[in-house]
C-alpha cells in the first residue's frame, strides 16, 4: 500500500511565531515559514514604528503582499505614491519597484511572499528576539541587510528611500 503524504497543517494564535528584529526596523512575527508551506509562500506579521521605510526593490522571484492591519502607509510602486491605511492591500507583483514608509505613530501589517523564496534573506537579516521582550527593538543596520541580499538572493536592492522629505 502506498502511503501518501499530506502537509501539516499550521495553527498559530495571536502573538504565537517566531518573533526576530529585522535590521531595516520592525519586529517580525513569522506565521508560516517556507519549509512549512512546501515553499509555496512565507507569511509573517510585521509591527514598525512610524518612520519606517524601506529602500527602493524589488522581489525578482517573489510576489510581495501587504496588508495594513493598523496603522498607515505610504507605498511607492514604480513610481507612483498611495497611501494605505487599516485594511488596505498593496501588492507588488516580482520585479516592480517598490518602497514604502510608515506615516502614522505605528503599524502593523502582514506580509505574504510566494513563493517562499525570499525566507534567507530575511532570516540572515534579522536576529532572534528573546521570549517576553515586549519592546523588540534594535539598532536598523541597513549594512546587514544588503550583505544578507547579496549572500542570500530574494531581494533586489535599487536604491536609497524614495521619500521627499515631509
């Protein structure tokens, strides 16, 4: 008889997942990790402080989608600026440029990547965070993130932030 093999299913509650510092700021919530998915996506929740932003990239082999939990945003996609508040839904399709900055005191969002493939990048860009630390913080060292994009793959880096000053 052949036995077949089914893939585990995931349950995580409010606040369950690894919890890591992302050196470009934020603390990351993972909710499903690539190797639980068979590499179909990767899903994590990622809480920022207002001001946040990310440089200009992109994703060459990865379709990146945010949706705004709390909080707003502002999201450059090629080009073009929009603003994103609770609720909402950005989604940068593989190979669109994009950035986006935090302009509300805080946000949350969750971030959905499929496929999985992008995971190495951002675990080697982070570190882990220790159970009941409530602040999450760390220094950003956008040094540690390009050195993970270059060693890893799964991001693009195009340039500095996008942003005008405000």
């Amino acid at each position: 008889m052949e036995t077949v093999s089914s893939p585990a299913a995931i349950i995580r509650a409010e606040g369950q997942g690894e919890r890591r510092w992302f050196f470009g700021g934020g603390v990351h919530t993972w909710k499903a990790k690539a190797a639980e998915t068979g590499g179909a996506f990767l899903l994590f929740e990622d809480r920022m402080d207002g001001g946040k932003m990310t440089p200009l990239h992109t994703h060459p082999d990865s379709d990146e989608s945010m949706y705004i939990l709390e909080g707003e945003i502002i999201m450059h996609m090629d080009g073009v600026e929009h603003r994103i508040g609770a609720g909402g839904l950005a989604v940068a399709p593989r190979g669109v440029p994009h950035a986006f900055m935090v302009v509300s005191g805080s946000a949350r969002m969750l971030c959905l990547h499929t496929p999985g493939c992008c995971e190495a990048f951002y675990w080697d860009a982070s570190t882990p965070l220790a159970d009941g630390d409530p602040s999450g913080t760390g220094p950003v060292d956008f040094g540690k993130v390009q050195e993970s994009a270059r060693r890893n793959g799964g991001i693009e880096l195009l340039g500095p932030p996008p942003f005008a000053p405000r």
